[in-house]
C-alpha cells in the first residue's frame, strides 16, 4: 500500500513559520540536509519537497507551529489542509534574482511569466500543530473537467509565452501548448496524481515545440515577420541560433528560475551537463549583447521578450474537445485496421485449396521411341537422288505416264 505523503502548509506560510522560529534559510536548510536554495523554492513555491526530505520538513514546520502557538504568535496565514495538493503544484513563476543568492525577493511588479496565486484561505487566528489542527468541512469536490480547466486557465496564457522563446513562432508556440494540454487531457488520471502536474504540462510543451520534424511541415518552412524593435530582434536570434537543449536550459534557470537540479532533472540531463550548457548559452548571449552578461538583466529581457507577441491560448474547453476528438479519431482507426486486417484473414482462408496438390514433376524420356538423329554426311544414294532432282527442277517434273505390265 502507497504511503500518502505528508500534507505541508503553503509556501507563504512556510516561510512564516520560518520566521517565527527565528531562523535564517541558512538554518533551515542545515536542519533539513538541504540547500539554501532549496528552502528558498519550497517558500516560493517553485518546487515540492519529495521523500525524506518532505517528511523531515514537515516535522518541522510543526514543531516551529507549536512553538509559535506557545509564545501567542499570531499567524499571518493558514495552514494546509489534509489530503489537499500544495498550493505550488500548479505555479509557473518567473522570479527576480536578488544579489546575494540565486533566487532573492520576489519584486511586486507582475512579470510576462508570472501567475497571481489563487486566492487562500480565511487566516486563522491561532497555530496550532498540524497533528491536532481542527479541519473545517472539506470543499466540495472538483469534477476532473473542472480541475483540467482551473489548470489550464493559470498556466497556459504563461507556457505560451515561454514556448514562444524557444520556437520564436507564434503559431507553433499555440500548437504545442494545446497539444501539451491535450495529453494531459487524455492522460488526466496521471497527471492529476503528479506532485507537480504544471511541470508535466511544460515539460510536454517543450519537447513538441523542440521536436526537429517541425522543418519538413509547409506551414513551418519560412520563418516568420521579423520583429519591429531591433533589440528584440536581436536577442531573439541569439536564442534561436543556440541548440535546442541549451536554448531550453537557459529558459528553465535564467528565464523561469528553476534550480539547476530542477532544470537537469526536466531536461533529462545530468547536473554537471546542465551547469556546462548554461555557462556556454550564457556565454553565447553576453558575446553577441554584452549588456545582458548580468543574469538579473537577461531574466527581464527574456520576460519583455515574451510578451511582445500578446500571445493568447485557446479556450479550455475547445482543447479538450479537440483532445477527445483526437482520441475518437484514433480510436475509430484502431477498430477499423483491426477489422480490414480480420477480412484479409478471413479471405485468405476462404480461397486458400483444400488439399494439398504436388507439382508436376518434370519431364520423362519415353521408351521405344527411338531418339531425334541429327542431320549427317548423305549415302551415295542419297547423293545420286539429290543431283536427278536438281536436274529434273530446271525443266520441271516428267510426265508421269502408266506402263502396261
């Protein structure tokens, strides 16, 4: 039986509780066997703790809960409830590097890539530990086409934008997150189960956008319109000559700030080959735009970049229609080879003999028949009778008259 994992607070709370306890991330991150940066997504809500790890900071967040609660701390947010996913299971966030640290202090102005929160819950006005935290009724129950959409509708309009750097076309960008979503549609059981079910959507995003077949498509043979500001156009040639993967590592670290275990883990790559392509694409860009050599500045740029196109996503609605037509198509198809190939059998077996018949063997030399003699050299006979006839056919044949006997 699969353990259920540990339910957590959300990432505001975290952080709270962090603070309450007097503790640096430093501190925290040392408790934990962690690093700073890693503490430093988990109260951003970029990632998820996972395992042990999730076990050993859930003890302590409540034990920091517990002793907030002792000393009259006032809680500033809520608490998770049992059995709900974490509030960052659907986040895409592209955060402001801060000096200092990789991720610092998130700026209050909105960014291209960044989604409001959806709204928490009421604030409660006590802590109290997590073990004895008594839960209101539980909300009713989302139907999965509901779920679907509520996702759909907080990371699509982001993943768009963030395709859009990878491809640098507007359609394609569209095409692979519709398609990206309707996988997760067809797929929603398992993606509604994964911790971190905006990242799968991404990562599908992705690799369709990336795929190399796009070059062979007629839609896709001609590049599109140049962009009107030169700046832009620039740094988006600068992307687009990258290789795909480092392309693709340079947007997760630098344009949506996963960290670099995070970013290997998505590109299915290791972490020092993850570190190797992000130092040369970051090299590649400083060479060619010497003014976006500070990582903070290229994370600014790639988000002006990205909503320069005001790319819109398609309704939620009509991208699971469009899923479960594809899935009827295939399906009907499926049936419909299963059945042609069923009629061949049949067939087959309808005009195939009965019996087996031999094959005729090959020829057989006749007794008494005496063998064909080949032509050779003429009697003497034969000669006289042959020299009368060349004679007698100058003049024609004699007539032929009857002897009495």
């Amino acid at each position: 039986m699969t353990r259920r994992p540990t339910p957590l607070p959300p990432p505001e709370e975290r952080r709270r509780l962090r603070e309450a306890g007097a503790l640096t991330p430093a501190q925290l991150a040392a408790r934990v066997g962690v690093s700073t940066t890693t503490v430093r997504s988990w109260e951003s809500g970029r990632a998820v703790p996972r395992g042990r790890r999730r076990e050993a900071y859930a003890k302590l967040l409540a034990t920091l809960a517990e002793s907030a609660a002792h000393t009259g701390v006032q809680e500033s947010a809520p608490a998770g409830r049992r059995g709900e996913p974490d509030a960052a299971v659907v986040t895409v966030r592209l955060k402001e590097p801060a000096p200092g640290g990789r991720h610092g202090p998130v700026a209050p102005e909105p960014s291209a890539f960044t989604q409001a929160p959806p709204p928490s819950s009421p604030r409660a006005p006590t802590p109290v530990p997590l073990e004895e935290q008594d839960l209101p009724d539980p909300a009713p129950r989302l139907t999965p086409a509901q779920a679907f959409d509520a996702l759909y509708a907080f990371c699509a309009p982001v993943l768009v934008r963030q395709t859009y750097l990878l491809t640098g076309r507007r359609d394609l960008a569209r095409e692979s997150v519709e398609r990206a979503f309707q996988r997760a549609w067809e797929r929603w059981p398992e993606v509604a189960r994964d911790p971190y079910p905006a990242g799968w959507v991404r990562a599908a995003a992705h690799e369709w956008a990336l795929s190399p077949w796009h070059r062979f498509r007629p839609r896709y043979r001609h590049p599109e319109p140049p962009l009107s500001d030169a700046s832009d156009r620039a740094l988006l040639e600068v992307l687009l000559q990258l290789p795909p993967s480092y392309r693709r590592t340079l947007l997760l670290y630098d344009g949506i700030g996963l960290d670099l275990p995070d970013t290997a883990a998505e590109t299915e790559a290791s972490t020092p080959a993850t570190a190797g392509r992000l130092l040369h694409a970051r090299e590649t860009v400083a060479g060619r735009l010497p003014e976006l050599s500070d990582p903070r500045v290229l994370h600014q740029r790639l988000a002006e970049l990205a909503s320069v196109g005001g790319l819109r996503a398609a309704r939620a609605p009509a991208v699971r229609d469009g899923s479960e037509r594809r899935a009827r198509f295939w399906t009907r198809s499926a049936i419909a080879f299963t059945v042609a190939l069923i009629g061949a059998t049949a067939l087959a077996l309808s005009t195939a003999p009965a019996g087996y018949e031999p094959p005729v063997p090959p020829g057989e030399t006749v007794r008494g028949v005496p063998p064909r003699v080949a032509p050779g050299p003429l009697s003497e006979d034969q000669r006289e009778l042959r020299s009368k006839l060349r004679e007698e056919l100058l003049h024609g044949p004699e007539r032929l008259a009857p002897q009495p006997r």
